[in-house]
C-alpha cells in the first residue's frame, strides 16, 4: 500500500488550497492509495473550515483518506480545545498536527501546546509536527523530545524531519529519533543528503514518505523518490512509502 504522509485539504471557501476532487486526481496521477490529509489553513489562519472539509472528504472516500485534524492555539486556548473536541469525537480523525511555525508558538509551550497534547495522548492519537528550519526555535526537535519524554507511548510524526528551509536541521532530528523509537520521521521538503544520512542511522523502518501536496508538485515529490530510495530492496522502499505508517496507524498494508 502506497501512503503520501503529508497532503493538505482546503474547504471550498479558502481558495489557496485544493479540494478533495483534486487530491484524487494527484494522487491517481501518481498512483498513490491513500493520502494523510490535515488542514491547508487560509490566510486568517481560520482552521475549523479545513477540518470540516477533510471529515466529509474522509467520509467520502474512506479508502482513499486518512483523516487528520489541525487546532491553533493562536486563535484562543478555548477555541483550539473545542475544535480538538470535535475532532477527536466528532470527526474521528487519525491524528492531529500542531504547526507552531506557521501560527506562531513554541510546541512545547506550557500554556498553549501542552494543553492540547494531553488531551491528544489521552485520545489515543497520533501527534504530527511542523519541524523545519522555517521557524527552528519554535520546532525544533529538542522540544519534541521534551514531550516524548512527558508522553513515551505518544506516536509523533516530525513532518519534513528538520528541513522546509536552507540550512536545515534534519540532523539533530536523525541523532534525537535514534531515542524516541515512537518518532516517524516524514520525508517532504527535506535535502535527500539528509534523508540518506538518516537512513543510515535509523534505517527504512523509520522514514516514511510525504510529499506536502498541493505546497509541492505530488508527481514530481513521488518520482523524486524513486531515485532517492533507488539502492533500497524492494521490502524496504514498501516500508517507506507506506508500511511504516499503515503500521503506526494500524491499517492493513
């Protein structure tokens, strides 16, 4: 089973984003099954639209999408905490990503994040995170440790694993993973230097692929990886783009 880690739904009223019917065509186009889909966010950085949108998308096409929401902090506690509800319960989605870099908080933020995270880990869930070089100091990887620590059975996702940006930070994200084994690391926007280096310490069971749709081009992440991912077997390139978040989420490969 192939899986794209890292595609981005917007609901119809947020216009710099793509909609379900899209994402279907990219990823027939690239012959991908199923796509981890979380919140665009439009430029108000309104959230609550987006994760409506991928609740019906995910209705829809339930094997085609896997169904995770987004919650902001910035926009109230209160406000983040209802809308996390609604999508642990209402929604039931997979997991939920918090993008401290994009909204403009340090992840690990006693007030802001903590709050949410508690209640991520106590629903069982996957925890996704922007980590890149965009906004280091808010994402990086040492605070993700900090919650690691505070959540050992908490699964995380570090979306684009230290990249989005030049110079990067993916190797103090491979050095940290290699003691957080719960640490899936997601391979979009990410120098394949490093994605190699990272694959030397952790090996492919940890590295998994994303393409950060529609921010970059599906086909073109998708065959760019072919070649990056080239020298591994072919059980080990299943692994990637695919088995190792099937198996996180527990869906049949």
């Amino acid at each position: 089973m192939r899986i794209d880690g890292d595609c981005h739904l917007a609901a119809p009223s947020n216009v710099t984003g793509i909609g379900i019917d899209e994402l279907l065509r990219r990823l027939d186009d690239a012959q991908v099954d199923m796509a981890i889909t979380w919140p665009m966010v439009s430029y108000t950085r309104e959230i609550a639209p987006d994760n409506k949108a991928i609740h019906a998308a995910y209705r829809a096409h339930p094997d085609r999408i896997i169904p995770f929401g987004g919650v902001n902090p910035m926009l109230g506690l209160d406000v983040a905490q209802d809308e996390l509800e609604r999508c642990i319960k209402e929604y039931g989605v997979k997991g939920v990503k918090l993008n401290g870099a994009r909204d403009g908080y340090y992840i690990d933020d006693p007030k802001l994040s903590l709050p949410l995270i508690e209640r991520i880990a106590e629903a069982g869930i996957v925890l996704a995170f922007h980590c890149g070089s965009n906004d280091f100091e808010k994402t990086h990887p040492y605070r993700i440790a900090k919650i690691s620590d505070r959540f050992p059975d908490l699964k995380i996702m570090v979306v684009h694993m230290g990249g989005s940006g030049i110079p990067d930070i993916a190797d103090a994200v491979a050095d940290l993973a290699q003691d957080y084994p719960n640490w899936y690391l997601i391979d979009s926007e990410v120098e394949y230097r490093k994605i190699h280096k990272a694959l030397a310490s952790l090996g492919p069971d940890r590295i998994c692929y994303g393409s950060d749709t529609p921010f970059c081009p599906m086909r073109f992440e998708w065959g760019l990886r072919q070649v990056i991912y080239q020298d591994l077997s072919d059980k080990e390139q299943a692994l990637v783009f695919g088995g190792n978040l099937a198996r996180m989420l527990g869906i049949d490969a």
